[in-house]
C-alpha cells in the first residue's frame, strides 16, 4: 500500500508537467509572418513619412557624414530648407527601383533626428542617385533619380556646399 502512495504522489507532479510540455509545444505555434506586410505600399513610402515629420515636428536636426574623410557637419536651417524644397518638386517617376548601376558606398550619408524620436537616412551616391530609410525599417528603401530636379536643389549639390563654405579659394 505504501508503494501505491509513492506511485500517485509522483503521477501528482509527472502529469501536469507532460501536459504542460504538449500544450507548449504543440499549441503555441504562431505565424508572425502574416502579420508583417511584406511588399512596400508604395515606391515613395519612406519619403513620404520623413516629410510628414518634418511638417509635423518643427525641431528636428539634419547632420552630414562624407563618408570618405568621415567628417560630420550640421544643416543650418537655410540648408534643410533646400532639402524639404527637394522632397517638394519630386514627382512619382522620380522613384525608381533599385539602380543596377548603384555604387556599392554612398559618399554622403544624412541623418535626420526628429523630437518624436524618429530618424531617417538618407545615401547620397552621386549627383544622380540617392535612397531614403528610418533607422528602424524594414522594407526595401526609396530610391531615387535625381536626374530630373532643379541643380538648386541636388542633394549631391548640397552636400559637396556643406564641407565646401569654410573652404576658401587662395587663387581668387
């Protein structure tokens, strides 16, 4: 009688655990997948939400990195209004998929800082080519050609301006 008692009192704690073990292996099986959008709403998704936050969110910060030399610089005001005046005259067919003929490095990297604690970046390949993304992403970026925009407005252009200005020609 003695072995019997021995025998349930180890059933007691064997059962719940075995159960425990099916339920969590067989039942907790959750599809995520199906709950992250997989295709980009549209090709303009990521620039469409950067200018949103800069309209909505009036202290915000846009800092440069030229990537060959890694020296950084920050837009003054006049500089990130060259830069919203940029996302205002582009048009849907200035975005584009992926370039073949992307280099492999952008030469300027732009940070834009947000107080709603959003951040965007933006490569700049060339005087034609850039991608915008948040830090935090997961689709594919927004390129686009700047083939088509105002030379006033080329982000390239801005750029090249920004590490340029305190440089002083000793030849004029």
């Amino acid at each position: 009688m003695g072995s019997d008692y021995c025998l349930n009192k180890k059933n007691i704690y064997f059962i719940p655990i075995l159960i425990l073990i099916v339920l969590f292996f067989s039942s907790c099986t959750v599809n995520i997948d199906k709950f992250i959008e997989k295709n980009k709403p549209n090709k303009f998704y990521y620039t469409q939400s950067l200018v949103t936050d800069f309209h909505n969110n009036p202290n915000h910060s846009v800092n440069v990195l030229y990537l060959n030399f890694y020296k950084s610089q920050k837009l003054d005001k006049s500089e990130i209004l060259i830069l919203r005046k940029f996302f205002k005259n582009l048009k849907n067919s200035d975005f584009i998929s992926k370039p073949e003929n992307l280099p492999d490095k952008p030469v300027y990297k732009l940070f834009c800082m947000f107080d709603n604690k959003c951040k965007y970046v933006i490569e700049v390949y060339n005087d034609r080519f850039l991608c915008i993304y948040p830090w935090d992403g997961y689709y594919e970026e927004d390129y686009i050609d700047m083939k088509n925009t105002y030379n006033a407005y080329n982000i390239m252009g801005l750029c090249k301006y920004v590490f340029n200005k305190g440089i002083v020609d000793i030849n004029n």
